[in-house]
C-alpha cells in the first residue's frame, strides 16, 4: 500500500470532466491511502463527497493561505467544518507564491485560528510554509499542537532542522526528483517522520508538463530510496509505519482510519 498524505483530489474536476473517474481508478488501482487537503469550505464539500466514492480518500479540511482574505471576517463559519473533519489541512503561510503583502495579515489571522482550534482539538495539521518558514516555526512554538505535517519543505535548512528538533513530520514530493536542495532536506528527515506525497493534481504540473496523477507517487518513492540509499520496498514500509504512528493516539483518527490503513496494507 502507499501513501499520499498530501492531495487535493477535488481539484481533478478543474482539469477535465474525466480526470476525476481516472484519479479515483488509479487510487484504487495502486491501493493509495490518499489525504485530500481542502482550499477552503466549497473543496471540503466536494472532498466529503469523492471520499464517499472511494474508502481511500480520506477529506480534511483547512483554508490555503491564497485563499485567507476570502474567510478572515467569517472565521466563525468555519467551526463546524473543522469539528468533522479528522485533521487540518491545508493551512499556513505563503510570502512566495503570493507577493502581494497587503494579505500576509489576513494570512496570519487564519492561520493563528486554525493552530488555536488544532490546540484545543489535538488535532494533526497539515502545513503550508513556502517562503514563510521561520514565521511559521516562530507559530508553531505558541501552541501544543501533537501532531504537525509540513508539506513539501524547500525552506532554508537550518529552519528545517530546528522543525525536526521539534517533531514535525515532513512530507515529500516531486520536487526531490529535480532539486538538490530538496534531496538534502529529504536525507536528513528522520525516516519515521517521512510520510510521501504528490500535492496532486496541481503541484506537480511545473515539472512534469502536466496535471499529476495518484501513480506519480511511485517516482517519489523510487526516488526517496534513491536518496536514502534503500530499496523501493523498504520505503514503502517505512512510509506506512510513519503515517500510522503518527495518528497513533490521535482520537480523531485511531478508531477508523488507523484500521483501514492496516486492513489496506495486508490486503484487505
């Protein structure tokens, strides 16, 4: 079994009307335990709802740093969404992608939100750091948060190291395949902290050419054990050991998901 702990498999509909069907085909195929991180309440919906077409999809809700200012005035219409939902994400910080700094405040006020509500719940969330990192770190030291996932962290590494002195776990994607930079931050991540990702289907697109599909994860894999000078099987089973230790405990996620990732991984 793989696993991809971080996708946005509703945004597959933005691709085209049948990129949906064969994401899901693929994800079944290749028994991908996928977590679909939400942009914001419409894509949390509409992950609920793929979840229900395929047991694999597991939906998770949070609001993307592009997408802050559209629900820094309405933080109490998230509260709901976020009691459902079995972790938190996508949520952060972006001073890369977004270069306007007229929304870093909005940014901020989400994100200190969600990190408040991930506190009181003891929830795992899932983090957005790009160009941000050592805000975001500066963050993370306010609250107890159990469980912390940053996703694809290019950052500066002596950032990096002091988020692995403190637990957090490190997602992997694409990226390691075509940066050096990537491939130091991936050798050093602890490997019982190194769940896989792909960020499907958008985040692969700048380089492979295109949208990304679920069986991408294999090149991840292929090429994390490549870096760790292990084999491809190794990878495998370490990446799922991780990811089920890291919700061990969690009473969110242990009396369901925990279960089927283990009925997944033997087959069931």
């Amino acid at each position: 079994m793989l696993i991809d702990a971080h996708s946005h498999v509703d945004r597959y509909e933005l691709v085209d009307e049948r990129a949906l069907k064969s994401a899901l085909a693929e994800i079944a195929q290749y028994r991908i335990f996928t977590i679909s991180n939400s942009m914001g309440l419409p894509s949390y919906r509409r992950n609920l709802e793929i979840s229900e077409m395929c047991d694999l999809v597991l939906p998770t809700f949070g609001v993307h740093p592009w997408n802050a200012p559209e629900y820094v005035n309405r933080l109490q219409d998230l509260s709901e969404s976020i009691k459902q939902s079995p972790m938190i994400g996508e949520i952060g910080l972006d001073h890369y992608f977004v270069e306007d700094a007229s929304a870093y405040p909005a940014q901020r006020k989400v994100l200190d939100y969600f990190l408040g509500v991930a506190e009181d719940q003891e929830k795992t969330i899932s983090l957005h750091t790009k160009g941000a990192e050592k805000e975001v770190l500066e963050l993370l030291d306010r609250y107890d948060i159990p469980r912390v996932i940053v996703h694809w962290y290019s950052g500066p590494v002596d950032i990096f190291r002091e988020m692995v002195a403190r637990g957090v776990y490190f997602t992997v994607g694409i990226e390691m395949l075509h940066s050096e930079h990537l491939q130091t931050i991936a050798q050093e991540i602890p490997l019982g902290r190194l769940p896989t990702e792909t960020d499907n289907p958008g985040g692969p697109k700048g380089f492979i050419g295109e949208p990304g599909m679920p069986a991408l994860l294999k090149d991840v894999v292929r090429g994390i054990a490549e870096v760790k000078k292990t084999t491809v099987e190794a990878i495998v089973q370490t990446v799922h050991a991780s990811l089920t230790e890291l919700i061990r405990g969690d009473p969110w996620l242990t009396d369901t998901h925990r279960k089927m990732l283990e009925k997944q991984h033997n087959g069931g």
